[in-house]
C-alpha cells in the first residue's frame, strides 16, 4: 500500500513532468489516497490535463478538483468572439454533426446542447472547443439518442471491458435499465476508473452512466 506522501510525491512530479500543465500555481494534497488538485492554472485545458494527470498515478482512489481557471489578459476573450471560435471548430471537426448542436457562452463558459447518436460525437464536441483562448469551463449537455436493447447494449460493455489490458473485467459487473449503466466492483486506479467509463459511453444507446466502482490499488 503507497502512503499519501509518495503518491503526492508522484503526482507534483506528473504534473511537473506533463508541459501541457504548467503547474508552478498548481497546490496538491493527498487524504487515503484521495488527491486534491487547488490553486490556479491559465487555461481549461491546463486544468483539464492536471485533473488526467494526477490520475494516472499509481495509488490515487480519486481526485477533487479545486483549480480555478484565471485567465491571463493578453488571452482574455469576449463572449462573441469565444462563441464564433467554438462554432467553427464545431464545424471543422470531423467527428462532430455540428448541425445537430447548439452553444451558449457566459462569462467564458461555455454550454453545448443537442442530440447525436454516439457518446464519441459528445466527446468530440467538448474536445474541439474545451481548449479554445478563453474559455474558463465548459458544460457538455449534449444528450444521447437510444437506439439498443439492455442486453445488446451490456454484451458490448462486457466485450469492451474484456479486452482493455488494464481492466479486470471479472471484478466489474455491468447492469443496463432505459439507457442507464450500473458499473459495480472493483479496479486497480483512478485512471482504470475512467477508462472503464469511457467503455460503457462507447456502447450505442447508452444515456446515463452511473459509476459505482470503487479504487483498490
């Protein structure tokens, strides 16, 4: 079992170590194996990597974000001009069926709306617009259409999960109910933890995913 001061160790080397960071305002904590990330960083997408960064460490059961986003000034964007950079890197990408979309932009945040069919087309949509110069946040409501049966749709969560090298799919157990995915059971870090999320988004018809796997390193 690693103690909290060696996986703080590692994780302010993570960050250290990942230039898409830029940790020098970046503070970490470490409570059993819980990490909390606080302090400051310049971009969305800087906090979005430290968040993924202190995850893949070994050891971490979970990670609390408390970073602000403090934008500098020579990158400061109006509302407008932010909303026309996300819309034509909507359209510009092509996993994402910008015609089915809608954004709104306040104070730098920035919210998606609509419909598509695949979760990879939400993630798309978020992944074109989360790093655009200004943007403090962004709230992904994009919703997905169902179109799969539960059991269709837990065989495939099953299949994903079998062949993800770093996923134990005998201790995770999948329930499916109206678009809604149940994960139970047990995985080796915080990192498995996501990954076995992004299994069960990948899966058709898949609306909701509730994660109740618990972290043991």
């Amino acid at each position: 079992m690693r103690t909290d001061e060696q996986i703080r160790t590692d994780v302010v080397s993570e960050l250290q170590w990942d230039p898409s960071v830029r940790d020098e305002h970046v503070a970490v904590a470490v409570d059993r194996g819980v990490v909390t990330l606080g302090g400051s960083v310049d971009s969305f997408a800087a906090r979005t990597a430290a968040i993924m960064a202190a995850e893949r460490v070994a050891g971490v059961r979970a990670v609390a974000d408390d970073l602000s986003v403090v934008i500098p000034t020579s990158h400061s964007r109006s509302d407008s001009e932010i909303a026309h950079q996300a819309l034509q890197a909507l359209k510009w990408h092509v996993q994402v069926p910008d015609d089915r979309l809608s954004l709104r932009v306040e104070n730098g945040l920035v919210t998606l709306t609509g419909k598509v069919r695949w979760d990879f087309q939400r993630r798309a949509a978020y992944n074109a617009i989360h790093h655009l110069t200004g943007v403090r946040a962004v709230i992904n409501q994009i919703q997905l259409e169902t179109s799969a049966s539960p059991k269709d749709v837990q065989q495939r969560i099953r299949t994903a999960l079998h062949r993800q090298a770093e996923l134990e799919a005998a201790s995770i157990s999948v329930e499916v109910a109206d678009g809604a995915v149940d994960l139970r059971g047990h995985v080796h870090s915080a990192w498995g933890r996501r990954e076995a999320e992004h299994a069960a988004w990948n899966a058709p018809g898949v609306r909701h995913v509730n994660d109740h796997l618990q972290v043991q390193p």
